[in-house]
C-alpha cells in the first residue's frame, strides 16, 4: 500500500491515546485499516507532565495500530487540548497588488499568514487562524471569496492560542516515539468534524466533549467557528470524587461510574446497593445507587455550569446567536447515565449524544460508535483533507452525503433512549388500552339491556 493512500489520527488524552489508521473509499466515506489503543499515564489535564511515559504509551498505541492494519505509520495528525488554550476575535486586510485578477487561495494564505504575525502574551504560540467571514472592497459578508476581483481582501478571524512550552512537549514526545506530526490540530474542532452535520452547524450548535481531564468546547453558527475553549474538568475529577465519597479505591471508582453512575440522583431507588469487595480480608462495602448518583450529579453540575458560563460568553442565549440545534454531548464522558436529561435541564437547551461512525464505512461490529472515538476519528478527518490538499484530489462534499446516514443513526439513537428510559410508559400504554375496551363492552351491555326493558 501507498504511504499517500492513508492517514493516522492520534489522539493524546489524560486517560487513554489512541491512534486510527483510516483512508477514503470511493464513495468519499472512511475506511478504518486498523485502531490502537493504550492507556495515557503521562497526561494531565490534557498537558503533558510525564515525557517519558507519554511517549511510552504512543509506542504502545501506534504499534497496536501497525498491528492491525498491516501499514506502516510515520506521520500523524495529532490533537491538542488543556486549561492553557485560549481565543481570540481578529481582523485583518491585505492590499492586493492586481485587482484585475480573481481572489485565489494564495491570496487567503497571504492574509492568514499575516495574522500569525500577531504579537501574542509571552509564551504563547498560534495553533489555528480560522477565517469566519470575508469582505472584499465594500462587500461584506462573504464566505467564499476565491474567484472574485477586488484590491482589498478583508476578513474577521478566530485566532486559537496556546502555550509554547505545552505545545513543544506535544511535538517532542511525537518526535520521539519514531513519528512525524503532520498536523496540530484543537480537539474540539476535531471532534466537531466527526460528530456535526452542516445542517447543526448552520443552525447553531455547541459541541460539549466531555474527556477524562478536559471538557473541549466548540460553538458554531452559520457554519461558522464562533467560540472554542478548554474548561479543565473532565470525567476523571468524578471518578476521583466517588473514590473520595464513597472512600474505595481508584479502580473501583472507575468501575462504579461507568457501570452504575447516574448524572440524576432523583431517577434511582434508595434500596438499590452494589457490593464493594473489601481490601485484603476486609468486609465487603455496599454503597447506594442513589447516594452515588448524588456525588456524581453535584461535580457534573459544576461542570454544565460552566459550559452554560462559556454558552453566555458567546452570547448563546441572545436571539441572533440563538444555537438552535442545541448541544452535541460527546467524549468518554457522555456515556454517563441520563446526562442527555441533566444537559437540557441546566442549559435549556435540547441535547443529544454525538457519535463517532456517522463517516465510517466498515464499522460493523460499532466498536468505534462510542463518542470515546469523536476526537481520534476527526484527527483521522483532518489528516486525509490534507493529505487530499496536497495529492491535488478534489473530494466530493462529504457533508452534503451524510444527513442520510445521520438521519438514520439519530432515529436509531431516540429510539434506543425510549426504550431504555420509559419502560414504564410502554408498558402502561397495553393496560389502558384493555381499560377502554373493557368499560366500551360494559356500555354496550348496559345499553343492550336497557333497550329490553
């Protein structure tokens, strides 16, 4: 196989990295080749603070994914996240030299290239200028201006920052591991590639992706990147506050959220317990479903709260920038219980759970449906563009394909809620229905014998 034929995503989370080997079919969809996996043990917070072990576990991840897939890995797009990423509103302009001549992609390079001149805080380094709307001469508004003629080319930017020594960390433990980073790219707007169809992006959405150490935000309107930012809580902080709570251990923390964790405490029955094995000949524990779902409901409260505090930022709840498609929930973290509930709640705004294969072809056994994946198959996504960008391929718009797919995976998705949280409902509905036609015979027979008298 071809080096330019596929890609690599790798994703460096606070609780596990994992690398997808992917390429394009012919009908513009992923084909995944092969996923590695190992558990992230120099990652905090989305920071590296451990050179060696982070680079320990991408070796283990990326030759679990040569394992796999058979092909050999040398360059990775990677994705980056932490309480140190910031954004910024910029404008900028360039004076074109011939106005004669229609606006092409190097003019836009020009003018991006130019904004990454901007003097920035000590420490601090550009990762992304992403344009939102251009203006060419005295016409604003526009947001494709390649092919139009004008002498001043203007636009408003959305200038993602970070600092230098996290971002050189990133870079070093890539080097590192035998790998060339192709690519450095936000972990919310890789998500948002995976997880958000061009119809939610045009409406206005906010992707929430809830990770082990960081929960990324990206708000978009009218196709448009609005407002990213990092908050520095994630899903390991509940695990660390059921462990603190419940005094048991990490492991069994870990477990308890995962199988038993409920984001509202008011859904779950007091009298339900699970059983704790004690530690070296210690009684067992037991521990309420409900007192559990408490300490997990009051850290993911906090965590919507400032969600909700960065939706205000943006002006979310203002009618022009209304997000009417609501809010995605994706990441390790969405696959807590009744969150989707909790989320509408607390925001006001309507949620559902983003998953990760809306674009993959060969996801049969869905291994790679859980929103776990969003990040590391949009850094796949963002790989293959550019290495379409550089091979001349021109793709078709993979995003005017997939409402069919997304269509059919969202029905699939309501329907699994339903079920799973209204049985009650369901099952009442058989009763009265024998209600009504048993007081319908009753009236018929009351009426038969009033009629012979």
């Amino acid at each position: 196989m071809e080096n330019h034929e596929y890609s690599v995503g790798l994703d460096i989370g606070t609780t596990k990295i994992v690398a997808i080997v992917g390429r394009r079919n012919a009908h513009g969809k992923i084909e995944v080749l092969g996923v590695g996996k190992a558990k992230s043990l120099g990652v905090h917070k989305g920071i590296v603070n451990n050179i060696s072990q982070t680079i320990q576990s991408i070796k283990s991840a990326v030759a679990e994914a040569h394992s796999s897939s058979g092909v050999p890995i040398h360059k990775v797009t990677v994705g980056i996240a932490g309480k140190h990423i910031r954004s910024l509103q910029h404008s900028d302009y360039i004076m074109r030299e011939n106005p004669d001549q229609y606006i092409t992609e190097d003019d836009i390079e020009k003018l991006k290239e130019q904004v990454k001149k901007l003097v920035m805080l000590p420490g601090e380094e550009i990762i992304h200028v992403l344009p939102q709307e251009y203006k060419v001469d005295s016409e604003g508004e526009i947001q494709e201006p390649i092919g139009m003629h004008g002498k001043r080319l203007e636009a408003n930017f959305h200038v993602v920052v970070g600092q230098m020594g996290s971002i050189r960390n990133i870079a070093r433990c890539v080097r590192e591991a035998g790998l060339e980073m192709e690519s450095l790219t936000l972990e919310p707007l890789a998500s948002s590639e995976s997880v958000l169809t061009k119809e939610e992006k045009e409406a206005g959405v906010a992707i929430v992706d809830i990770g082990g150490g960081t929960t990324d935000i990206a708000i978009f309107k009218d196709n448009i990147i609005r407002h990213t930012c990092v908050i520095p809580y994630g899903g390991g902080i509940i695990t660390d506050d059921i462990k603190e709570g419940c005094s048991i251990i990490e492991k069994h923390a870990e477990q308890l959220k995962v199988k038993f964790g409920s984001a509202v405490p008011d859904l779950e029955k007091e009298s339900t317990f699970v059983t704790i094995p004690g530690l070296h000949g210690r009684a067992d524990k037991e521990i309420s479903l409900k007192t559990l779902a408490q300490v997990v409901n009051a850290r993911v409260e906090e965590i919507l709260e400032m969600v909700n505090t960065e939706l205000k930022a943006y002006g979310a709840f203002e009618q022009k920038k209304k997000l009417i498609a609501g809010i995605v929930l994706t990441g390790g973290g969405s696959n807590l219980r009744n969150l989707r509930q909790l989320a509408n709640y607390t925001t006001g705004f309507d949620s559902r759970i983003g998953f990760a294969n809306e674009y993959v072809s060969n996801d049969k056994n869905q291994y790679l449906k859980g929103p776990e994946f969003a990040t590391a198959i949009g850094l796949l996504m963002e790989s293959l563009k550019i290495r379409d960008k550089k091979t001349g391929i021109e793709q078709p718009e993979e995003k005017e394909q997939s409402p069919v797919a997304i269509q059919t995976e969202t029905t699939t998705e309501t329907v699994e809620f339903r079920t799973e949280e209204t049985p009650e409902i369901q099952e009442a509905k058989p009763k009265a229905n024998r209600l009504t036609i048993g007081q319908k015979i009753m009236e018929s027979v009351k009426k038969f014998f009033e009629e012979v008298e």
